[in-house]
C-alpha cells in the first residue's frame, strides 16, 4: 500500500452528496488520510430542492458548508473542483476549478459523484425548462416562477394577455414533479392571492405533465391514484400519456397518446423528468469495459467496487446493481458500506459480502397536510403521511442549526401560509445562460496566474495614494470644524 503525506493509507472521495459525505464520515475513526473533491462547497439536501424554488426555505438550510460538516474530523480534508479525469492504472485523480488543474493519488478511491437532469437527447431543453437538480437549478426556478408573477402585472396593467404567463407546466410526475406542482398550486391559491391588484393569482393553472400513465409509479397504482386526486383537488391539472416534443421560450409541444399534438403556452416551465449519471460514469466504463445503462449508470461488483478494481467503490446514482432506486438512502447506505470495506481491509478483517440495501421507504409531500408513504407493505396518505415525511426530512438534514431553521421556515409555511424567502434577482435568472455563452465558461473571467500581476501592482499603487488622499482630507475637514461650512475650499 501507497502511503499520504501522514503515513497513511490514501482514500479519494469525489462528490459531496449523501454517498461522499456518509462515506467521508464514516472513515472519522479509521487510520487513513480522506480527500474529498467536490465541485462545490456545500452538502446539498436534494429532496427539499423544490422548497427552495417555491420560496419556503433558504439554500442554506438544506446545503450547509461541507467544510463545516467535517470541521471536527482531522483526517479529512476537503477541495473544490470539478474531476475531469481518473487514471486507473496510475490511481490518480484530476480536478479543475477556474482553469487550474490539480491532480491527487489515492491508494482507494470512491465514486459518489450523483447524477444530474436527463433530457431524453434533448439537452436544448434546458435552456427553458430548468432541471432540479442543484442550487443553481432552484435559486434561478425561484426567479422564473415568482418572475412570472410579476411580469404578469405588468402585463396586465398594459392590457395585454397574461394567460402565457400564468401557466405553469411541470414535466415529469414522480416525486420531484409532484412536491414542485403541489407547492406553486399553494403559491398561486393561497400564499399571493392579495399581493397582487392586477391579475388574480388564483386564476393561474398549474399543470403536471408524464407520458406514464400514472402519478408516483414508484409508489404503485393505488398511492399513485390517490396522489393524483389530491393534485387536482388542490387545482392541479394531471395529463398522463403526455409526451413533451419540443420546448421554447413561450411553451411547449405536447404528443398524447393517441398521437394528437398539440401546444401549451408558458413561460415557467420546471423539468422533473428523468436523470442522467454523471460522465465519470463512462470515464470508468471506457477503462475497465464495465458496461453502462441507458441513464449512463455503470455495472458494479455485489460489494459496490468496480470489475477489475477492488480499490475503486461506486456509489448511489452512478451504479448499476439489482434494480437499485437512485434515492438518497441507496447513496447513504452505499457509503456506509464502503467505509466500512475500507477500515475491514486496513485491519486484516474479512470482507462484509455483498450490499444489502434496507428499504426504508418512500414519501412525497403534496400539499399543506396532504403527503402519501410507501413504507413496506404500509401504504399511508393524507396527514399522517405529512408527519412522517416531516419527521423524517427532519431527521436526515444535516445540522442542528439546519434543523431548527427548517422547522422554523415550515412553521411560518404551514401555519401561515406565508414563503419567507421570496427574494429574487435577473442574475438569478440569467446568469447560467450568460456562462453558457462564454467558451470557457467562468474560466474566460479570470485571468492566468501572473498575468496580471504587473498591472495589479501598479494599480494598487495608484488606488492607495488616492485612498491615503481622500482620508487626510477627510481628517482635516473634521479637525477644522470645515463641514457645512461655505467656501472652504477641497483639497484632495
């Protein structure tokens, strides 16, 4: 075994999600030095996204800094960057952030980096109907949704129709496309009725698009039907058989199932439907002939490592492996598991065998008081299923402070009916597309290292005499009893 900087062995995690980080947490007591490489700086909750986008929790009760997670774990050290290459055979990892490329060596390396929003090979979509998958995704559908509110106003204050922009299609009716559909009904009916003099937002539709032929499938056909009608009370229009065809700016194409197509006119449109396993997937595919599946996930051993590979664990939405759900607690068990192997190893212990996932359940919130619940062969709806997925949620946010700041945001929600974090910017919305456009992306912003070193200085330079300028004046003027004073010259 190679050794670390410390002496010991080297464990590589990549990606900061609920495999990265249970894996990560669970080695706190194992005699190995863990990197972990995430291209962002937080840990986000993914299943609370949508509450994010509808304005009744901030991004930071459900993405608490993974730095301060691991604050107190001092063999774990964290770096942002986004894994653009991993070499098998070196047993090397390479990441990048802003154009500087960093690489690391691993003695085990664990793969948990998620998945991301599926098109279905329409990727011009996105432009569009944003996904939900990260924060980006929720703080720019936060934008669209309250935007479409307030363009309508405007609108309607000039006369002009407003029917396009009190349309809200969500496409894609499993949990995400549910909970999403479920909350904007409460947003229109209940939380901004009297915010506005121009329009009524009561008037607005929402409508809960899938070419499945019915909600919640997961959930089987009964949970599913009783989901639905809790939708439509709520004045959610279901169209099952739907499959979206094409998307713009001001709506989109819809085939039923009997071949009819024909067009919705919406601004706000918010993608639910499908995921796609991150790209690393292939690169591992590519060197180690592990077969991939259509959604790009990657055929696994039974105890969750790569064929060929021992040293290399895969993990959540990234594998392939007995029909395994992409939910959070396949992810969270994952790493668990992995850990586990990792320090079994270290000490000489025997091998666990192959991963059992424990089925914990599923629950998707539909409204104030109205959830459903998988759990076994239990199969519950109305409020006792709002409570258990309250509890729950509760249990796997990551933080005290999280913890009761959700609570507190839930209580203000359901009590109130009121969404406490309804801020919202245009560079909220438009930022994304603006980096899209560049090249490089972000990276065309920023400068090489020492390229401007030069003229920086010089600048500096210049700025400080002006600043040491502005403060003597400053000083003189109130030294001199000269403010509000007519006729006292300025000196600077």
């Amino acid at each position: 075994m190679t050794t670390g900087t410390t002496g010991k062995h080297k464990v590589v995690v990549i990606g900061s999600g609920f495999g990265g980080l249970f894996t990560t947490k669970a080695l706190r007591r194992s005699d190995v030095e863990v990197t972990m490489v995430a291209k962002t700086t937080h840990h986000l909750f993914q299943p609370l996204l949508y509450q994010v986008a509808t304005g009744i929790l901030s991004q930071g009760e459900i993405a608490p800094p993974t730095r301060e997670v691991l604050a107190k774990q001092k063999n774990a050290q964290v770096l942002l960057g986004t894994v653009t290459g991993i070499d098998l055979e070196a047993r090397t990892v390479t990441h990048h952030v802003l154009g500087r490329e960093t690489v690391t060596d691993y003695d085990t390396l664990v793969v948990a980096a998620g998945a991301s929003q599926s098109y279905f090979g329409n990727d011009q979509f996105a432009e569009f109907a944003p996904g939900m998958k990260s924060i980006d995704d929720a703080l720019e559908l936060r934008g669209r949704i309250f935007g479409a509110f307030e363009m309508a106003e405007n609108a309607a204050q000039r006369g002009e129709p407003t029917e396009h922009l009190l349309t809200f299609v969500v496409v894609g009716a499993g949990p995400t496309g549910v909970e999403m559909a479920g909350q904007i009904a409460e947003l229109a009916h209940k939380t901004l009725r009297r915010d506005f003099r121009a329009i009524d937002t009561r008037k607005a539709r929402v409508i809960l698009l899938d070419a499945a032929p019915q909600v919640l499938p997961p959930f089987g056909a009964k949970l599913g039907a009783k989901a639905k009608a809790e939708l439509e009370k709520i004045g959610v229009e279901v169209q099952l058989g739907a499959m979206v065809t094409a998307v713009d700016e001001r709506g989109l194409e819809v085939k039923d199932k009997d071949g009819t197509v024909r067009r919705i006119d919406s601004v706000a449109k918010i993608w639910a439907a499908g995921v796609q396993a991150n790209p690393l997937g292939k690169t591992l595919s590519e060197q180690t002939g592990a077969p991939l599946d259509r959604a790009g996930r990657i055929a696994v051993n039974p105890d969750l490592t790569l064929p060929g590979h021992p040293e290399v664990f895969v993990l959540g939405d990234m594998i392939n492996l007995d029909h395994l759900p992409g939910v959070a607690q396949v992810a969270i068990q994952g790493g668990k598991f992995a850990a586990k192997e990792i320090d079994n190893r270290l000490r000489g212990h025997a091998p666990q065998g192959p991963f059992k996932y424990f089925d914990k359940g599923s629950m998707a919130i539909i409204s104030k008081f109205r959830a459903v619940a998988s759990v076994g062969s239990l199969k519950l709806n109305g409020l006792l299923a709002w409570l258990m997925w309250l509890v729950v949620h509760l249990i796997y946010l990551t933080g005290f402070k999280n913890r009761v700041g959700a609570l507190l945001s839930w209580a203000i929600t359901f009590v109130g009916n009121d969404r406490s974090e309804r801020t919202v910017t245009e560079q909220q919305i438009f930022a994304r597309m603006a980096l899209e456009r560049l090249e490089g992306g972000a990276t065309d912003l920023v400068s090489e290292p020492g390229e401007m070193d030069a003229l920086i200085a010089e600048r500096d330079a210049e700025r400080r005499a002006e600043l040491e300028a502005v403060a003597a004046e400053e000083s003189r003027l109130t030294d001199e009893g000269a403010r509000g004073v007519p006729g006292q010259p300025t000196r600077v």
